[in-house]
C-alpha cells in the first residue's frame, strides 16, 4: 500500500537541543542573515524504489538525498540513498522493511535509521512504526537502528531490550537515537512494554553511551547531534516521551523550555552553531508551532504561514536557515515554509518551471539551501521524495534558473507564477490525514499512541 512509507514512529521520539562550544548569542539569533534577495527554486521528483510513495529526509552538503520509499506493490518500503539522479536501496538487516526518517547529513556518506530483522520480537511492540497504520498484517519483528556506509548496513546495539532506533549522525562518526533497556514498565501505552532511553553510539563500533532524562523522568530519546557533540532530543515518561525538549553537553540534560504547553515539546534538528528547532505545544496543548531555540536567547515561537494553525520545524543548515511545515486545522493542505530573516515564506510560492508536485513539507536543507521535501504529485495523488533547488550563483547549471535570469535581464519586473501557485484540489483520504498529522507530531509519543487505540 502507499501508506507503508506514512507509518511514523508511535513512540518516543525526539526532543530538544542545546549549546553548542561555540554558543549563538541573542544578537546572532536575530540576526541570522542580512536581508536577501528573493530566491527562487526548480523541484525535481526523485521517485520511489518502485511503489507509490517516497519521501525524501534528509539532504548533505554534496547533495546526497537520503529518504524512505516504497518497493513494488506497495507492500514494504525500504531506506535510500540517491545521488547524482539514482536513488539506490540500501537494504535491510534480515526482515522485509527499512527505514530513514530525519534529517541525516553527515557529509562523509554515513546514513542512520532502523531496519526489521529476521527475529521476533517477544512483546510484539512494533517498536519502529512498520506495521502501524499500514493496513497489513503485523510482521512482529524486532527491528534495530543502523550505521550503513559504502554499501554495509551494520546494526546498532540496544540497553539489554529487543529494539533501538538511530536518528542521527554527525561527521564525527557519532551517531543518536533511542534504544530499549530489561525493564518492562507498566504505565507504557500499548503495545509498548519496556523502557527506552536516550543513547550514542560510537564512534568505534559496538560503542554505546546512555544520556540520563531529565530529574524524575524515565524515558529518553535523542534525535540530533551536531559536531560539537551537542545532543538534542526528548524525555518524559514512556506513556509520553516528550513532555521535555532537552539537549545533553556533556552526558548533562537541560530542559529546553517550552512555547506555554506542558504536554509536548520535540526539538529534531541542531546545527554547528547550537541553534535548535523542532515543535512545541501553546498554551492549552491544543495547537503547537515551530520553535527556534538558542542559549542566550531561548525558545522563540516562529509562529505559522497566514491562514494556518499548526507548524513544525524538521531541518536548519549553518547560516541559520529553517524549513518545515505549516498546515491548517484538519490537516488536509500543509505547506513547505522557509523560516529566515524572522520570515516563514511558503516555497512553492517560489517555485519556477514545470511541475506538478505541491511540497508538503520541508524535511532538511544543506549549506547551499537545497531542500529536502515531501511532496503531494497533483497529477496523481501520490506523496513524492522531491528535491527543491535554489536559483543562485552557487547553481548556475540548472537551465530552468538560467531561462528566468534571462528573461529578468530584458525586462524591468519580472513575475515568476509557478505551476503549483494555489492549493491543491485533493481530499486526503482520513488515514492519510491522520498520518501525515502524526509525522508533523513525530516526537509525540502519548498522541500517537492514544491514536493507534
């Protein structure tokens, strides 16, 4: 089915960041760049392994796209590298399904994420996601993060449990994520039945350190490291995961605060600088936005695009630049947003040449501002893996960027309307909706969870 690539983690997912050794300041938060021109971008579809349905991640400084896609049929998706136009499968650890689901970016062709293996899990947690909501029969596995490079796929050690799920990885070798430990706690949400706690792995294999939760906390999850060894992630409790953003320096959690809700915060992506985004609840706990987090300066709310009600961050690249999603109320039209110069623009409103695809959300974007998206294709109604690429000085080979500067040399204004200006005239199908409401509310393990009752 295509929804097998819509299946997100129902447990505990990630949470908050922090300091960096070389820490932003509050003047350098305001200041995240100097007004600039306004860019424009050509998308390109990456397709899938086969299936329907694809998304793309994750995006590193040589452009190399990491992502989920389905195989033929619809029946299992796996996790992927694409590069210089191919899009390769990077396997499994013994089990039918694979996946990448954040904004990896190490530059030296290190991928994390998790994968099923030929073993049953005793509990019967579907730990990963794979099973939940996909509308097929439950393949009971255990599955386990993985560390793949130059073609082998190596599994990542667990706390004493049967499963573990890696999130990141910096260029340091260093990779995060969440790994079960023995303790079989009964305040879990069903079907989840042990502890898990925030880890690093490496950067020698079979290296693997806990990060403690915050005070009375039991339960951890990391989701980002950045090359100072900054951690960001979640803590809470594990029938709710992220009631903390945090991010550990040094083995040490700090509470990242919060935008006036108690029942989640969930910081997913950190740069060199110490800067944090992700998404917290509002007062109420009704409603959540993106947040903006640095040291000096704390969490700032970087509100919605005009008409919207939720948003959330997933990928900031080093000069500051932010990408995500906003969406409305039901969930049924959400919009890429490009957060910088403290302005959240809609980037298809910025797209040029020929295209039917509508990106849904912004999922990671390298120093050179390319994006990694998830798209709806108008033509078919199939979610797409796309690639939105910046017309600018460092891209000058693109020939659809190449025209319209052409065309801006002979005339004095220039109005650029892209093909997929407007909203899309799609229903979403309510499982769709609801799954694409859980992706933007990935680190929320109570809210998933209550969903899949």
């Amino acid at each position: 089915m295509k929804d097998k690539i819509l299946t997100y983690v129902t447990a505990m997912i990630l949470s908050g960041a922090l300091l960096a050794s070389f820490p932003v300041t509050g003047q350098d938060a305001n200041n995240l760049s100097s007004p600039a021109r306004k860019v424009h971008y050509v998308v390109k579809n990456l397709g899938t392994l086969g299936g329907t349905a694809s998304v793309a991640e994750g995006i590193n400084d040589r452009g190399w796209v990491v992502g989920s896609a389905n195989l033929a049929s619809d029946q299992n998706g796996h996790a992927y590298l694409w590069r210089d136009g191919v899009m390769t499968d990077l396997g499994t650890l013994g089990g039918p399904n694979s996946q990448e689901q954040w904004p990896v970016s190490d530059n030296r062709g290190l991928i994390v994420g998790t994968a099923e293996t030929n073993a049953m899990d005793p509990f019967n947690e579907d730990f990963c996601g794979f099973d939940r909501n996909s509308g097929l029969p439950q393949t009971g596995l255990i599955c386990q993060g993985f560390l793949w490079r130059d073609g082998v796929m190596t599994p990542l050690p667990t706390l004493g449990g049967n499963n573990s799920y890696a999130a990141g990885v910096n260029n340091r070798g260093q990779a995060v994520g969440w790994a079960e430990n023995s303790t079989q706690d009964l305040t879990c949400l069903s079907p989840q039945v042990l502890d898990f706690e925030a880890v690093i792995w490496g950067p020698e294999q079979g290296d693997i350190r806990e990060l403690p939760p915050l005070g009375v906390d039991t339960v951890a999850s990391a989701a980002g490291i950045n090359d100072n060894s900054l951690v960001i992630g979640a803590s809470g409790f594990c029938s709710n995961g992220s009631l903390h953003g945090v991010v550990w320096q040094d083995g040490i959690p700090t509470d990242l605060g919060n935008l006036g809700g108690v029942l989640m915060t969930s910081p997913v992506a950190i740069n060199s600088r110490g800067q944090v985004v992700g998404s917290s609840d509002l007062a109420g706990d009704n409603n959540f936005h993106t947040f903006l987090w640095t040291r000096d300066s704390g969490m700032q709310d970087l509100g919605t695009l005009p008409g919207d009600v939720y948003s959330g961050a997933f990928g900031i690249n080093e000069q500051g630049q932010v990408v995500g999603g906003s969406c409305t109320q039901s969930f049924n039209l959400c919009r890429a947003f490009l957060w910088q110069n403290g302005v959240m623009t809609d980037v298809n409103a910025l797209v040029i040449g020929p295209t039917s695809l509508h990106l849904w959300f912004g999922n990671d974007i390298n120093s050179r501002g390319e994006i990694a998206a998830y798209a709806l294709d108008q033509s078919n109604g199939e979610f797409r893996a796309a690639l939105a690429i910046p017309c600018d000085d460092q891209h000058t080979d693109i020939p659809t960027c190449n025209e319209t500067a052409a065309v801006a040399q002979t005339t004095a204004t220039v109005t650029v309307a892209p093909t997929t200006s407007g909203n899309p005239k799609v229903t979403l199908p309510e499982n769709v909706r609801l799954m694409l409401q859980r992706r933007l509310l990935r680190q929320n393990f109570a809210r998933n969870a209550a969903t899949h009752k």
